[in-house]
C-alpha cells in the first residue's frame, strides 16, 4: 500500500547527478506524491540559483532553482543531504576560487541548514562533525588482529 499525500510542499534532494540510491528515494516520494526538487550544490551558480532572505517572522523568503525546477524556501518541508559534488570555479585562480568556494559554502550551504522547520535527512553539519575529529577527543584505534599475515 502506498501512502499518497496532499502535502504539496516540496523535498530537496541535494546529491551528484548519478546518484543511484537517491534515484530510488526519489521515484518512491513521486509514487507518494511527493514533490521533489532534486539537485547538486556543486552546480552553484553556473546552473543553480539562489535567491534569499529572512523575513520578519525569521523565515526564509526566496527559491532555490534549476534550469527546470524551482523550490520555495519557506516551503520546504524536508531535505535529503546526500552526495552533492563540491563547489568548484575553475575559471579562477586558486586563490579567487578559494574565496568563492568558502562563500558559496557560507552563503547556499547556510541556507540549506538552517531552513526552519525542516527534516533534515544527513544534515549537512552533522556529517561534517562526524568526518572530522573534535579537539580533546580521542580517535579509536583498532583493535589489533587475531590472526596475522604470513
């Protein structure tokens, strides 16, 4: 039995475009009826495009869109943070892009964090606190192997 909402708020599915587990994830929230507006932050801007700003009732008012879909921040009711490539601008020197891409990450990524209301599926910063290790912390070791090489 599929469930079928009449919730038309929209899902964003942030990954690569050959994603194949989200493929999946998306074919069964269309079965759903779902809306879904799938796409790559790495895109950003040469194919995506952001627009936004914080109303008076701290929400988000702006879109996110693509050449063929478009999501209204304060719309979305969830977001699945997947596998999305990293922001590149390759048409800058290394120091230019640098910048770019910390803005971009501050800029688009701050935004997709902290959309109010929203269910995160792999928050963006828990991923990232779970890749890099906190000061104080002790890294687990191995432990070592029964069985040795020979």
């Amino acid at each position: 039995m599929t469930l079928v909402t009449n919730d038309d708020r929209p899902v964003l599915v942030v990954t690569n475009l050959d994603d194949p587990t989200a493929d999946f994830v998306i074919a069964e929230l269309h079965d759903r009826g779902v809306p879904v507006v799938r796409f790559d932050s790495g895109d950003f801007p040469a194919t995506l495009s952001c627009s936004a700003a914080i109303g008076g009732t701290h929400s988000w008012r702006g879109s996110v869109q693509t050449p063929s879909r478009r999501a209204d921040l304060g719309a979305v009711r969830s977001v699945y943070y997947r596998r999305p490539s990293g922001f590149a601008f390759p048409h800058l020197d290394k120091q230019d892009e640098r910048f770019a891409v910390a803005q971009a990450r501050y800029g688009l990524g701050g935004i997709l964090t902290s959309l109010p209301g929203c269910l995160y599926v792999n928050h963006p910063n828990r991923i990232g606190d779970a890749s890099t290790s906190q000061p104080g912390s002790r890294q687990r070791r191995r432990p070592a192997s029964r069985f040795r090489r020979r």
